[in-house]
C-alpha cells in the first residue's frame, strides 16, 4: 500500500495555528443568532413559501383534476402527465431554493425510463414514476405547512422586535394615540399602560428574548421543510440503494481486473521468467554433458537453485491470491501467518465461534494483511496488536500499532482503496491516528453466514 505514515505531522486542524480555517466568535451562538447571514436566508426562505406554495397548490389541484375528469375520454392521459411533469419541474426548482436559502443539497431524483421513444412512451414513463407523484405529494402537503411557519414567524419576529425596541417609539402614543403608552390592561374602570422608564425596560428585555429565541423557533419550523424536500423532492431509497450498488459493483470490477493484472505481471516478471532462463540453462548444460561434465553439472545446479526461487515465487503468488492455510484453518492461523512475517512483533486475538462466508473470510484476511504492510512499511512502530470478534451481525477487525501516527485516508492513498472495497460489500474502515500514535484502523464487515463445509 502507499499510504504515507507522519503525513500532516503536527497540523491539527483545529488547534487554532495559523492559516486555521476555524473561525472562532466572540458572542456565543444564542446572541449572535439573530443576525446572523443563515437566520435571514432561513427566514426568508419561510416567507417565500407561502406565495409560492399557494401557487403550487393552485396548479397541483386544478391540473389533475382536469386530467382526473377527463379520464373518460383520451385526453385525460395526456393532461394528467402534463400535470405530473410540471409537478416534476416545480420540484427541481424548490430544490434550488433549498439549497440556496437552507443549505440543503439534495440529489436529483431518478430519471424517467423509457423503453422506447415517443410521447405515449414519455407519458407512461411519467405515469409511473414514483418521482412525479411525490413532487405531486409535496406540492399539495406543503401549503398548509407554509400557512403555519408563515404566521408563526411572522407573528413572533414582529413581536420579538417590535417589543426590543419599543423604547425607541414609545413616545408615538403620549404624541399621536392620545395614550400614555402600550396598553397591557383595560376595562371599563381601570387601564394598564407600559409608560414608566421601568416597565419600558422590562419590555425591551421580553423582547430581546423574543428575539434571540425567534431563530431557534424559525430553524425549527424549517426542519420540517428541509424533511419535506428530502424525503419528497429527492430520490427514493430503492433508487439510492440501486445507485449505490452499481457504484459497488464497479468498484468490485475494477478491482477484480487490477487483481488479474498483478497476477499476469506477477507471473510474467517472476516465474514465468525463471522458468525460460531455466529451460535455457538446462538446454545449455545438455549440450555441454558430454563435452565438460564439471561445467554441465555446475549448470544443473544453477538451475535447480533457480528451480527453488521459481517455487517459492509460485507459493507466495498462490498465497496472494488465497492462502491455503486461511481455506483450511480459518482466519486465527491465517492471520497468525501474516503477523509472523510482519517486521514489529504483533500479537493476533481472534474470537470467532463460527467461521464467516469465504468471502467475508477472504476480505477480512486481506485487510489485516494490508493494514500489516503498513505498518511494516511506514509506521516505525515497536508493537502491533490484530482483535478479530463477531457483534451481531457484523465482523469486526481492528488493527493497533503504537507507530508515529498520522495515517488518513486520502484520496489516492492505500487506505482509500482499502475503504473502497470494503464499501463495496457494505463495509466500513474508520481511521484513528493522531500525530504523534498511536494508529487504531477499525473495519467492520457484513457476517454473510457461517462457512459451509
């Protein structure tokens, strides 16, 4: 693997050095909240809702129930598939808006599959996809959600600021109302007014908490907004899945084909090699039996020398590409093998009952043996421990050395390859390794069932 040990030596991102992208406040969030750039966007973002989502209705109701009427006759289909592509389109945009005003990136949805061209084929494309009747979903459920969030923030934003600075126009009622101030109380016999300098500054009070907790409400009520846009507007799960299968499946393919090309040069460099310089050399040393039997025989022993190396090439190419011992003992002797060719002295605890699939098992032995080269190669580690142990229905593997540290998972790098198979068979590698060590490599596999014999 070439993931490089040490790299990032000391620059921890967020220790405040400088060039730290970490911005640090000095009002904490509550306080600063209220006019900070994402309350207004969020805010916004509700105010807008209520026009547009009166118009989304608006056309949601009136399109497909025109096409619903006119089902009876043949152009029903036509205006109800209209009806759901506008839909479609409607959701495209408030996607934009989302990811404008919320900060929220959603993927796109599915496309529509058409088998064959043509508009009957785009109707029923758009018919029976689940995208179009979800925006369809979203666009009648979100109005009466919109009137709530409008009036709610409407009705405590104006209070919120409306009573801060209520010391500032108090003066229009003793001016212009004929009053003494705001009217807290009143009846046929007895008024309450907010006039004196101690009532007006128990009203600015309530109205800086009004304020500070009016972005707390607003984030609230656009969380619903953001799963309303997630779960509608975005793919479904059955299509993420889809789409992240085949992401997997390329992965596995990918790796597959890089696994046969090491295999060909393996065997083109090494064995293959020797075996034509022995064929050669024993051609050479027949030739020469009768002539020179001393320089023949000393030819034949060459070759038998190279007969060895040739073996031992084979047997560890085998051992690469399945261990005999991994078939025939399981992982405890099979990672017991590879630790014992590791430069530091690594102690290996494996507590399994049951032996996983064959290729959970396959997997599992070759990310220990990976993580291993690693540390031989990179870590300077005096020590290094391997747990393997079941949890439910995952295998867990975790590698520790007590090296320099600094080992991530970069793009490029050896640990990225290593995550990416293991994501291909719903895996997870997790990364521990501060500057300094020590480095705790933590994967997790699907238990696929126990080895069949």
């Amino acid at each position: 693997m070439a993931t490089e040990y040490g790299q990032g030596y000391g620059l921890d991102s967020g220790s405040g050095f400088p060039g730290s992208t970490e911005r640090r406040h000095r009002l904490p969030a509550a306080l600063r909240a209220p006019v900070e750039g994402r309350t207004w966007r969020e805010l916004g973002y509700v105010l807008l809702s209520l026009p547009i989502s009166v118009l989304l209705f608006t056309y949601a109701v009136t399109m497909v129930s025109l096409g619903a009427g006119l089902l009876v006759t043949f152009l029903g289909i036509p205006v109800l598939a209209g009806a759901l592509a506008g839909c479609r389109g409607i959701g495209a945009l408030e996607r934009v808006r989302a990811r404008a005003l919320l900060d929220l990136d959603v993927a796109e949805p599915e496309p529509l599959r058409m088998k064959r061209q043509g508009a009957m084929a785009w109707m029923g494309a758009v018919l029976k996809s689940g995208t179009s009747w979800r925006a369809l979903l979203y666009s009648v459920l979100h109005l009466p959600w919109a009137v709530f969030s409008f009036v709610v923030t409407v009705n405590v934003w104006a209070l919120g600021w409306g009573l801060l600075t209520y010391p500032l126009w108090f003066w229009v009622f003793p001016a212009y109302a004929g009053q003494d101030g705001v009217q807290l109380y009143g009846d046929e016999t007895h008024r309450i007014y907010l006039d004196n300098p101690f009532e007006i500054t128990v009203t600015a009070l309530v109205g800086l908490l009004f304020t500070i907790a009016t972005p707390w409400i607003v984030r609230a009520l656009t969380m619903v907004d953001r799963l309303l846009v997630h779960g509608l507007l975005g793919p479904s799960r059955l299509a993420s899945r889809v789409v992240e299968l085949e992401s997997d499946r390329g992965v596995v393919v990918d790796t597959a084909a890089a696994d046969l090309r090491r295999i060909e040069r393996d065997l083109h460099d090494g064995a293959q090699a020797r075996l034509v310089a022995l064929a050669m050399d024993l051609g050479l040393a027949k030739e020469k039996l009768q002539e020179d039997p001393e320089a023949a025989q000393r030819m034949v022993d060459e070759a038998h020398g190279e007969v060895k190396t040739a073996l031992q090439e084979l047997r560890d190419l085998a051992r690469g590409i399945h261990p005999a011992v991994l078939t025939d003992r399981g992982l405890d002797a099979a990672l017991s093998s590879v630790a014992s060719r590791c430069t530091v002295p690594v102690q290996v605890e494996v507590d399994l009952a049951q032996r996983p699939a064959p290729a959970i098992e396959g997997i599992a032995y070759f990310t220990v043996s990976e993580l291993l080269q690693n540390v031989s190669k990179h870590s300077r580690a005096t020590w290094a421990g391997v747990e393997v142990w079941r949890t439910e229905n995952r295998l867990m593997l975790q590698v520790v050395d007590n090296g320099v540290g600094g080992a991530e998972v970069a793009p490029g790098s050896g640990l990225a390859g290593l995550a990416e198979r293991l994501d291909a068979v719903d895996g997870i590698l997790v990364v521990d390794s501060p500057a300094g060590g020590p480095t705790r490599v933590t994967a997790e596999l699907p238990w696929r069932g126990e080895h069949v014999r």
